[in-house]
C-alpha cells in the first residue's frame, strides 16, 4: 500500500460507520473499490470525510435502522426455532400410543375439581345482566362520546361476555392442560379451546365436544387423532361432569352462540361413539349418518 492511503475499513473504524457504506458512496462516485481492504488515497479519503460530515445524521440512521433489522431478523430465526421445536416435541408426545393419550385423560380427570357448577337457566339469567350492565355502561359512556354503540358493537360486546366467562371454565374443567401433550400451562393466551370432533363434520358445542389444547398441538393435529376421537370424548364427557351441574341448557346455547353452532341430539351420537367406534372412518359414516335426521 503507497504512503498517504488507507484501507476501507479503517476509515469505517475510525468513523463508526459500516464499510458497506463507503463502498456503495464510492461506487456511486464511479470510484472502483473491490473489498473493505481496498486501499484510497488522500483525496478520496477526504471525500468520504466530507460526505460523512454533511450526512452524519444519514449515516447514523443508516446504522440504526441496519441494526435494527439485524435484532429483527436475529429474533424471527430465533422465534420460527422455538415454535419449530415446540412443534416437533408435540407430534412426538401425541398419538405414540393410546395409553398415553388415556393415561393423560385419567391424571386430569382426578386433579378436575368437585363444583357441579349450575349451568342452566342461571346462568343464562347471570350472562343476561352482565350484558345488560354492560350496555348500559355503553350507553353512560355515550353520552361523554357523543355517539351511541353500533348494533355491531352491541353484538360483539354480547359474545365477548359470553366468551370470557365461558372459555375460563372450559379451561377449568380440564385443569388447563392439554389434553394432548399433557402440559399444564396457567398462561390462558396458550390455551385454545378445541372441538374433539371437527365442527365442520359435527356442528356442535356441547361441553362434552370441547377441550383445552396448547397452541402448538392443536396447530399440529394430524389425521390419526381424529382415531382417538373417543377418548377424548370420554375424558369431556366425565369432567364435564364433575364441574358442572346436569342440567347444561344454559351454557349449551351460550357456547352455541359463540361457535355459531346448534343443538341437536348430540349427547346420544356422542355416547354411542364412546362406546362403539374406535376409528374416525367409521365415526365419520355415523355422524354422516346421524346428520341426515338431526333437527336444529
């Protein structure tokens, strides 16, 4: 190297500054520079010099927003990783044998409280002042707004109670674990609440067809659950039992009203699939079946 140069990335030492950015300010002044160790002279040195003084601020937010998109990416790679791993650990903890998912039914089934909560008549009564208090909130804060609620709004608000008084004793009931990997988790963003038999084949949301899963199994369901269809059932049906009291009409149409679905005979399907079938393609002929006479 000649005396009076210096390579690339000292001048980006000595300025703070990445030497990606020296090389694309010189190579838009029609300067030729092969890699951050090509040398420049006096002159071009001044150049850059002068060119970081006048955008110093440019430079810096260069920097910045370089760095940030680094962490971001850093964070993402890290994030598909872990949700990855999670999922792998998933398929591996379900369905490798039927006595697992049993043995996972029965652990829950003896922590689930003794409540028989009554879930009839009552509780529709309860969700219909909780509604009615919160419209009329709705209201008192409309007259600060100066607008009333949308029937939009007034409906949405209606399932939203429903939903958060609903969700917590499903998830109650089943010990806030997943009745799949048998992980307990107190987070209720992790927990999903899931229809045993699809709702696409069964549009029912019976307590005895609902269940906690994490986000990870329920995302991760294979085919070859839907084998374990009865198991499941089972382990809802006796929960159910024990949290809640006989009479279900009351959460029965708030659950249905939630997951858009109906009612119909489904506790004698349900019970028949318990304690007939034992694969998801003759379950499904069944339900088919059933589906064809069922009244809403």
């Amino acid at each position: 190297m000649a005396k009076n140069q210096i390579r690339i990335f000292q001048i980006a030492k000595n300025l703070n500054i990445s030497y990606t950015d020296i090389i694309a300010f010189l190579k838009s002044r029609d300067i030729d520079v092969q890699s951050h160790m090509s040398p420049v002279d006096e002159n071009v040195h001044k150049m850059i010099i002068d060119e970081y003084e006048k955008d110093k601020e440019l430079f810096k937010r260069i920097r910045i927003d370089r760095e940030r998109k680094t962490k971001e990416e850093k964070a993402i790679k890290k994030y598909k990783l872990n949700v990855g791993k999670a999922y792998s650990e998933a398929s591996n903890q379900y369905l490798t044998s039927k006595e697992k998912l049993k043995t996972i039914q029965e652990s829950v089934n003896n922590l689930t409280p003794e409540l028989k909560l009554n879930t009839g008549d009552d509780l529709i009564t309860i969700y219909k002042l909780l509604y009615f208090r919160w419209i009329s909130q709705e209201y008192q804060y409309a007259e600060m707004r100066g607008y009333v609620p949308g029937i939009i709004q007034v409906i949405q608000g209606f399932t939203q109670i429903g939903f958060n008084h609903i969700k917590p004793l499903i998830l109650a009931r089943d010990y806030f674990t997943c009745m799949i990997c048998g992980q307990t988790i107190l987070d209720r963003k992790a927990l999903n609440i899931d229809h045993i038999i699809p709702k696409s084949k069964f549009p029912s949301s019976h307590p005895w067809n609902l269940q906690t899963l994490c986000i990870p199994c329920n995302i991760n369901k294979g085919t070859k659950i839907l084998d374990m269809i009865p198991i499941f059932l089972k382990g809802a049906k006796y929960r159910t039992s024990k949290i809640f009291s006989k009479d279900l009409s009351g959460i029965i149409k708030i659950l249905n009203n939630m997951y858009k679905t109906i009612s119909f005979n489904e506790e004698k399907i349900i019970n028949e699939i318990i304690s007939t079938y034992d694969n998801w393609d003759d379950i499904l002929e069944y339900i088919v079946k059933c589906n064809t006479t069922h009244t809403t």
